[in-house]
C-alpha cells in the first residue's frame, strides 16, 4: 500500500488502485473514476486495494460495492469510514472529519450530503448514479 500511496501524491493523482499486481492510476474529478470502473470493470475494483486523497460516503459506497480489499487515504470521513468497516475493508486515514467539505470549502460536498441518511452502500448507489448524469447532462448543456 506504501507504493501506491507514494504514487497518489507523486504523480499527483486522484486515485490509484491495484489489483493482482496492476496498479492503475486515475485523474477524475470526485467519484467519476470509481463509478466508471464499478459500471464497466467490477473486477478491476475485486480485492484490490486503493489509495485516494479523500473519501467520503459516496467513495466509500463505490469502493464496498465493488469488493475493494483495502483503503489508504489521506483525509476520510466518519461515515465513509464506518460504511467501509462495516463491509471489513480494511481502512488507514491521515485525518478523519464528520462531513467532506464542498470543492469551494463553504458547505459539505453535495455527495455527501445525497449520502448522508442512506444506510448502506446499495442505497447510496441510486444516488451517485443520479448527480453524476445530472452533472453529464449540465456539462453538456454549457
């Protein structure tokens, strides 16, 4: 996990996962990442293990629904890392928070908030799938 997370932070990533030995690295804003390879390569995200600059439920959510096997972060929050624990991912945190903050720092990211009474990562899901083609579709309207 040490090599990924040195990864992480040299090259400037916001993800980088590796699974039996392939270690990918992912510069998506947010969950983008996670939620494309959750749709497209399950198995990519199967016991693997990940190292992300910050997680929160919504990431959380992602990474129990595809089995990942470990989680390395700098910055997490309460929820995502009780949701993570609950499915017996193994978690290491610099920092933990109750809430992610938003992009501007003046309110809670709007994942986050979506996720903050669904009560396992199959109900956060719905709720991902939704802001990200809601933020797909206003892209595209620009």
């Amino acid at each position: 996990m040490e090599r990924l997370v040195q990864l992480l932070h040299d090259g400037n990533f916001s993800c980088v996962i590796r699974h039996e030995g392939v270690i990918r690295v992912f510069t998506g804003r947010g969950v983008s990442d996670l939620y494309t390879l959750l749709q497209e390569e399950p198995a990519f995200l199967y016991h693997s293990e990940v190292a992300d600059k910050v997680v929160g439920k919504a990431a959380a959510a992602l990474m129990t629904a595809g089995k990942v096997k470990a989680v390395s972060t700098d910055l997490i929050s309460r929820p995502a890392r009780e949701l993570l624990q609950a499915a017996g991912i193994s978690v290491t945190f610099g920092e933990e928070t109750d809430f992610i903050k938003n992009r501007s720092g003046d309110d809670q990211c709007p994942l986050e908030k979506r996720c903050r009474t669904a009560a396992t990562a199959e109900e956060c899901l719905p709720l991902i799938k939704e802001f990200l083609e809601n933020a797909r579709a206003a892209a595209t309207n620009r």
